[in-house]
C-alpha cells in the first residue's frame, strides 16, 4: 500500500507472501524501499531541474552583461546560491544510492543464504510468484547500476553548468538532467516488475 506521500508502507495487511519466511520478509520490504527511494530521487530531480535552469538563466544573462558593460554585483552572488541548492540536491542523491547500495548489499545477502541452505539451484519453491531469489538480486542490481550512472551524470553537470557560457550547450545540460538517460523507462518497469511480484501491486 502507499502512504500519503506515495511511499510504499508496508504493513502486516500486505505482507501475506512475505509472512512465510525470513527471506521473503526481507525481500518485500527491500522493494518497498527501493520504490520509496526512487521516489525521493524523481522529487529531488524535479527541484533541481528548476535550480538548473536557473542557474542557466543567471550565467547566461550574466554573460550578455559582460559583452556590454560589467554586470551587477549581486549576479555572482545569486549565481552562487543557486550553484549551492544544487549542489544540495546533489548530495541528497549521494545520499539516496549509498542507500541502494546497502539494498544491494542485503539483496545479495539473501541470495548467498539461499543458496547455502538449498545449495547452488536456490530454493524450489517461489517465495512469492514465480520469481527465483537470483531474479530479485539481478533486478536490485539493475536499478543500482542506473542510478549510479545517473549519479555520475549529474555529478558532472553539477561541476559544468555554472561555468558554460554557450546556450545550446546548457540546453544539454538542462535535457539531460531533466530526462535522466540512465534511467530509461526500463528502469521503471524493472521496479515495477520487482513490486508486482512481491505484492505490493495487484497483479
């Protein structure tokens, strides 16, 4: 189920599948938590789509100042603001895969108990649907890969978009930014797959 906010709260009344074992407990929660976490991460890029357009709106503006006369005092230091808000948002991202991270780490926790306890072939029966422990672990694995990726390119547009003075260049920046390339629609269908499976949505 999901809370006001549009996080996923897990709850004993949705925890059927995962009420079986350990294993499964821990599984339904880690995608209640990855879809929580993408959730934050799409709020954080939505405000700092609008910080990154205006810092290009600053730096731009700034740079036809310069061509005619020196410009105002106060633009470097609106300018600098707005490079700090993003910077912020930035963070907060670290923030959000270093938590992924941990998913991961526990996801591939699972599948390495599982396999001590069932031996290489996993268990023989569905903790949920049909899915295999290993299928969870690749598909935790998918999203971790995209979103570090993602990290890495806003990280990079973090360092350029305050220094370009070139408009079709900061258009670039501002598209990719807002359009995330390395998490294409994919991404959402793997988390969605990831939350059909283990209930959180009805099949």
């Amino acid at each position: 189920m999901e809370g006001p906010s549009g996080d996923i709260t897990v709850t004993s009344s949705n925890r059927k599948c995962s009420a079986v074992t350990g294993s499964g407990r821990r599984i339904k929660d880690g995608a209640a938590d990855w879809h929580n976490l993408r959730a934050r991460w799409e709020k954080l890029n939505d405000d700092g789509f609008v910080i990154a357009g205006n810092i290009v709106n600053l730096r731009l503006s700034s740079h036809r100042e310069q061509q005619v006369h020196a410009p105002p005092a106060g633009g470097a230091a609106e300018l600098q603001e707005e490079c700090c808000k993003l910077h912020d948002i930035v963070h907060k991202m670290v923030a959000i895969v270093m938590k992924m991270e941990r998913l991961m780490a526990s996801q591939r926790g699972i599948l390495d108990l599982e396999e001590f306890q069932f031996g290489p072939e996993g268990r023989k029966v569905p903790l949920f649907h049909s899915w295999t422990t290993k299928q969870f672990e690749d598909s935790s694995r998918v999203l971790l890969d995209a979103f570090r990726r993602e990290l890495q390119l806003k990280q990079t547009i973090l360092q350029e978009l305050g220094h370009t003075v070139t408009s079709d260049l900061c258009m670039v920046y501002l598209s990719c930014w807002l359009h995330q390339p390395f998490t294409p629609p994919q991404t959402r269908l793997t988390l969605e797959a990831l939350l059909l499976e283990t209930g959180h949505r009805p099949l």
